[in-house]
C-alpha cells in the first residue's frame, strides 16, 4: 500500500571528495527501490546533486543509475518533488520531463494527511549573511546563468567542484555549535505570526540530524545528508521520524 511520504536532502552525488562515486550512487539507488513498495510520496530537498547545470541540447555525464531508479518510482506513480538547493539550483525543464518530476525553488506549504508542512531546502529562510543572499540572488540571475552557460563546460565543471571542495575542506559541512538556531526560530516565529499554524518544519542544507518540537507543539526536522549519516525522514500519516539508512 502506497501511504508513506519519504523525505532527503543533501546527497551530494558526484562531489569530488566522495572516496567512492559508484558505491555512493548505488546506496542511493539502494534505499529509492527499498521505498518503491510503499511510497506515496518521495520530497529531494536540494543538494540531491553536488553539481548540475542543465544545457539546452547536451546532458551533463553521470547519475545514470539514479536518474533510472527516480524515473521508476515516477512511472509506479510515486510523486516526486525536487527542491533546489544550492548546489543543484540549475534544474530547468530536463529532468522534470524526462523523470517525471516537478522542481521547486524556496518555500512550500502543503498539506498532508491533514496536517500543514512547510519545506525548504533551508538556506533561504531565517538570517542570512548579506554575502550569502548576494551570492543566491546571483545564481538565480537570469542574465547571470545566460553568461555563465556561454563558457565551456572543461572550465565550468571543474570550477564548480573545485569550489565545492573548498567549502568541505574548509568546514563548510562540520556540524558547529548552534546550527539549526537560525532556522528553529524561523519556525517558531514563522507560526507566532501566521494564523494558520504549520504542524511540521522540514529542512536540509545544515547536515545536522534534528528532531525537536516547538513550545506550541510543532516540530522542526532537519534531515541530516548522505556523506556521512545517511538519513532521511518518513510520514506515515500519522507519526513523523528520522531514519539511517544502512548500507546493504
């Protein structure tokens, strides 16, 4: 019976500092089958891919197995969702047309089973550093993405995984004291000031596992990633929790 809802974020697939590319994708490919019996629904919340840029008429290589399996849960009727995240911002009409999926940018409230969701990846909600909004407004610019797609793409791959890896090595995803602050009082200002209170809070982006509810009875989930936890979240329709997938 199809009554699960799945939620990740944060696979990073075809990161450069991943030991085992392969091994990686297969993983992933491992828990997609493991949740075709029963998923209803199946939310990417970004960073699923640690880079892609989507060409008019040339697909990027990689992912093949993945794509596969994602284009099987849609043909069984599973709803898929793909938020963008920072890493994987440049999804346009590819994908969506060839899987079968629908493709996000930003916040989402729905509901589910009668109880309202609100989703985001998690770096555009809460407070953000100026230079951080100035770099996620220039990736979102049209005029900026014409230009950049203008380079080949020997430069432009290379360049976007090299920066990735910076930002790892630098401890771009180390989990610090305090992360998951700025987005627990986003949610908890967020249903302060909004009438129609929201019952979950689903984000990725900061590679932390949390699970923690609010003073008015929400909850805040933050997914942790597939680099070193491999963990995602499960709505039932009744009950709400995060998982580790172990390696099979």
């Amino acid at each position: 019976m199809r009554d699960k809802t799945y939620f990740i974020s944060d696979i990073h697939l075809g990161a450069s500092y991943i030991e085992n590319p392969r091994e990686h994708e297969q993983h992933v490919v491992a828990f997609l089958r493991s949740i075709a019996v029963d998923a209803k629904r199946l939310f990417l919340l970004g960073d699923i891919l640690d880079y892609w840029w989507e060409y008019r008429t040339v697909v990027p290589r990689g992912f093949t197995r993945f794509f596969g399996a994602l284009a099987e849960l849609a043909d069984a009727g599973v709803e898929i969702v793909w938020f963008k995240g920072n890493h994987d911002i440049w999804i346009f009409d590819y994908l969506p047309n060839e899987i079968g999926l629908t493709v996000h940018d930003g916040v989402m409230v729905t509901e589910l089973e009668g109880k309202r969701f609100l989703l985001e990846h998690g770096d555009g909600v809460g407070e953000l550093p100026w230079t951080f909004k100035r770099l996620r407004g220039l990736f979102r610019c049209r005029f900026a993405q014409k230009l950049f797609a203008a380079i080949h793409p020997r430069w432009t791959i290379g360049f976007a995984h090299s920066w990735s890896s910076h930002s790892r090595k630098s401890g771009g995803y180390v989990p610090k004291e305090g992360m998951g602050d700025t987005l627990v009082k986003f949610a908890e200002d967020y249903n302060s000031k909004n009438s129609q209170k929201i019952d979950f809070f689903i984000f990725g982006h900061q590679h932390i596992i949390l699970d923690k509810k609010l003073p008015d009875g929400a909850k805040i989930l933050i997914l942790g990633d597939w680099i070193n936890k491999f963990s995602y979240a499960v709505w039932d329709g009744t009950d709400i929790k995060i998982v580790t997938f172990l390696r099979q």
